[in-house]
C-alpha cells in the first residue's frame, strides 16, 4: 500500500495493493498461493483501477473537460469507482441501473454526488444501457466511459497490476487466476506477463 505520500485528491491513492501469501490452501509442499489484495483500493474494488483510468483517459484526448457530464449504464463496482473518481475531480455523474440494485449501492452512490437514473428492473442491464444512451445522445456535453469497450481499462492492468503482480512475486509466476467480468483484469495482465 503506498505509504509516506501526498496526494492531490483520492484518486490517486489508487493501485499498489499488496499480495498476500495464503497459507491454508492446497497439500503441503505444494504450490505457494498469493492473493492480490484489491480490497485495499479506497473504494475496496478493483474496479477502483479502471475508474480512474477510463477518466484519465478521457481528460488525456480531450473527451473530458469540466463541462463533461459523464454518463455510465452499470450494476456494479464500476459505477461505484466512477462515482469515486468524478467525486474526488469533480465532474458531474449520472448512471443508470435496474432499479433491483440493492438500496445500500444506491445510497453510496448518492452520499459520492452521483445521480442516479433506475430503469425497470425487467429490462435488465440492456434497459440501463439503452437509458444511457438515451441520455448521451441529448446532451451535448456527455461521455460515456463504455468499460466493456474502453481500451483504458485492459491498459491499466497492463500498466499496473500485472507489473505489481510481477514484482511483489519476485519474478516468479506459475499462473494466475482471475474472475471475469468485463475481462479487463485478466487481458491487461496477461498482456504484461507475455512481454
């Protein structure tokens, strides 16, 4: 975890996550298990990365200025992280989710300046995308970050998790197993650990 920093808001207090030995898994004399922390990241996720790194991103070419209303569809961490991030810069944030999303996401969501737009829990995540770009396509100033398409969220795997991974394991990697959602994590990592 970085430690003995200063920071110009809490986005970048995101990645450096540690990686812990787990010692009670698998027969002895076996493989040595580590497990990369991401509940470390301030908003406890790994999706924590990919939000700030699809806002960076976008500031870098311009997509993102202070006028930017940024608009996201999601159900999970990834609104959490953009809610984080656009909080921490201030940009304006709006998502959309099935109103079946839990009231506690909802509320934290709300507590980080988020708004939030429900669409009927029926539709499913395609109701909130459709929402969401019902929204893009009236507002003139608005991004959408797209994490399913965004190439800012392999990359940051690729820039940062993979190299941590990699170090913090002293050059020494059998395989690695990761959850897939978006495939982000998995891609970026494996990208680096092909290098």
């Amino acid at each position: 975890m970085p430690r003995g920093k200063s920071y110009e808001n809490a986005a970048q207090a995101i990645g450096e996550t540690p990686m812990i030995r787990i010692n009670r898994i698998g027969p002895e004399g076996g493989a040595t298990i580590f497990a990369k922390c991401e509940f470390f990241q301030p908003l406890n996720s790994v999706k924590d990365r990919i939000g700030a790194a699809m806002i960076e991103a976008g500031e870098r070419d311009g997509r993102i200025t202070p006028e930017t209303h940024i608009i996201e569809p999601t159900s999970g961490n990834t609104g959490i992280a953009l809610a984080f991030v656009c909080a921490a810069k201030g940009y304006k944030l709006t998502l959309t989710m099935p109103e079946s999303m839990s009231v506690e996401r909802r509320a934290l969501l709300r507590a980080m300046g988020a708004n939030l737009v429900l669409t009927p829990a029926a539709e499913g995540m395609k109701g909130a995308i459709n929402k969401a770009q019902e929204l893009v396509a009236a507002d003139p100033h608005a991004f959408m970050p797209q994490q399913f398409e965004n190439p800012a969220n392999p990359a940051i795997h690729e820039a940062t998790t993979g190299p941590e991974i990699w170090e913090d394991s002293g050059h020494n990697i059998d395989a690695i197993v990761a959850g897939v959602g978006t495939g982000g994590t998995i891609t970026g990592v494996a990208r680096f650990m092909k290098k």
